[in-house]
C-alpha cells in the first residue's frame, strides 16, 4: 500500500510516499481503509522531534513508528476474533497513529461510526481538535450555561469547534480572529467577535468566566486581566517554543502565577476516549457542530500540506485524502 513515511526527524522535507506492507487484521481489531485523514500540530512536532521532550515517547534518535498521521476516517474492511461493534463495510471516524496510509489497523475503542450526515472529511477533521475543544471547556473550564468565554484562536482547529461545542454548552461566545475570518466565526455562532488586527481583547471592559487560548500572544498578567474574580484560563495546543523542554517552563510559570489569586489556570493534554467520540458523534449528528475545512491535499502532497500548517493561519482544518 502506498504511504506516508519519515525514518528521520527534521522539516517537512523528510517526508516521502513509499510502498510499505498493508497492515493485516488481528484478534480484537479493526482494518480499516483510510478515506481521510487530517492534519494536527501534534503531527508537526513529531515530524520535527522538537522540543525534545517529544523523544522520550517517539524515539530518541529517529522516529520509532515510521507513518506520520493520528485523525482519520474511513470503512471497515475487515475485523478481528471478538470485534462486535462493527463489521466491513461501515463507515467510521476516530484517531489512531499512522493513518497517512491507505490502509490503518486500529483497537475498536479507537473509533465510533461516521454520522450519516457528515462526509468522511469532515469526519476526519475531527477526533484531536474536537476533543481537545471538549475536554478544555467542559471538563477544565468548567464551563456552565449562561456562562461567557473567550476563545483566542476561534478561526483554528481547534477554535472553530470551540465556538461550536461553547454554544452547545449554552455559553455566551467571543471568538478572537484576524479580519479575514471575522466572518466565519460568526457563521459558527459566535455571539460576538473580536478582529485582534482592530482591537486588543486585553483592553476592553468585558471581563470572561473562561478564557481558552489557543494563541498565547499575551502575559499572563493580561489574561488574568480579562476574567472574571473566579474566572478560568484554559491553555490549548499553544505553540511549543524551546528545543528542550518546549512549554514546561511556561507552565510552571502559568501554576505560580495562579497559586495565589482567586482565578484559576488549569494545563492538560487532550486524551481521546471513546465516551468523547460518542460525544461528538452526537453532536455532528444533530448539526450543532460542522466541522470546517480549509484545504485538502493528495496523500502525495502531504509535504505541501504541513508546510502550509506550519504557516500557522490555516482556517479550521486540513485534510489528506489517499
């Protein structure tokens, strides 16, 4: 089968389309062919192997699984003894590593059924970005009906799900954006929109019961500045910047600071569970949440595509189809 394949770490250029032997069907899994997939920072760090933390789990002097790729949708084509919640031929999205493939062996916990009513691309721009949107607001900012949050970042990945699952959660939404996207947040159901290219969230008046960042272009002084007294600041998928240890020490900086006042700071990293994905499933099929995708790359391109990630102004996700 044919697949995308790094044996190094470093830019976009190791990457490389290559034969590699198609993955058979084991005892309590899925094969699955891959109809999309999608693109994520996470995928850009491992590529890179930087910071160096990122080592200590995909090897330390070259990558330990050689097929870059996390989200991805597509069919079952075959399963193994003592799979019982899907046969061949069903359709299904989730997230899994080394899905820049045509084929991808999978756990059955790994994956839930495609809504009906969804493509398979919209499908696979889900599981890391949606997730890491729920988790950050439900489960770390607590976020309650009636409740106001800014989302920094509301025309990314991440954000553009954010806007979607804050108002499912019946919150009051201000989604932070360039002007070119002012738009397409409020298409999304964003109450209010800031063009940060026009005005500074820092220096309005309206203060936020959570805050989710997906930028982090402001101190932490600031940020504290536009909550609430019992306000929460959420953190997601910032960039990772130093070599070593990449934001270890902003989040220490991040637990000190917020020690000793009212406000409180909470750091995670999304965990994709199948309770989540049933979760969206839901949401997808009732339409309250429309994935939305900015461009689309051949799998033989996919190169092209994590340079254009690396741009960081990619408008919601980026999709690669084998």
């Amino acid at each position: 089968m044919k697949a995308i394949t790094y044996h190094r770490y470093g830019s976009a250029d190791v990457l490389q389309l290559e034969d590699v032997e198609k993955p058979v069907v084991e005892d309590g899994k899925v094969l699955l062919k891959v109809v999309a997939a999608s693109l994520n920072p996470a995928d850009m760090h491992f590529i890179h192997g930087t910071p160096y933390l990122v080592r200590l789990m995909s090897g330390l002097r070259k990558p330990k699984r050689i097929i870059p790729g996390i989200d991805f949708a597509g069919r079952v084509e075959a399963v193994g003894s003592g799979v019982t919640q899907f046969q061949p031929g069903d359709e299904v999205f989730g997230g899994s590593g080394g899905c820049f493939a045509e084929y991808i062996r999978v756990s059955e916990k790994s994956i839930v059924k495609k809504p009906a009513n969804i493509t398979f691309e919209q499908a696979a721009a889900v599981p890391i970005a949606a997730i890491s949107a729920l988790q950050g607001l439900r489960d770390k900012g607590r976020l309650q009906p009636g409740q106001s949050v800014l989302i920094n970042g509301a025309a990314g990945g991440v954000g553009t799900f954010a806007v979607q699952i804050a108002k499912s959660l019946g919150a009051e939404v201000t989604g932070v954006c360039s002007t070119r996207n002012v738009e397409l947040v409020r298409s999304l159901g964003a109450d209010h929109v800031i063009d940060y290219t026009k005005q500074d969230f820092a220096d309005g008046d309206k203060r936020y019961d959570v805050m989710l960042d997906m930028v982090g272009n402001h101190s932490l002084r600031l940020n504290r500045r536009v909550l609430k007294p019992k306000g929460t600041y959420v953190p997601v998928g910032r960039p990772l910047t130093g070599l070593w240890l990449g934001p270890i020490f902003g989040m220490i900086k991040l637990i000190v600071m917020f020690k000793f006042v009212s406000q409180r700071a909470t750091i995670f990293i999304a965990k994709q569970t199948n309770a989540d994905l049933v979760v969206l499933q839901g949401l997808l099929e009732s339409g309250m949440v429309i994935p939305h995708i900015d461009r689309r790359y051949e799998l033989k391109d996919t190169a092209d595509a994590l340079r254009y990630l690396e741009q960081g102004h990619a408008r919601g996700k980026v999709i690669i189809t084998p």
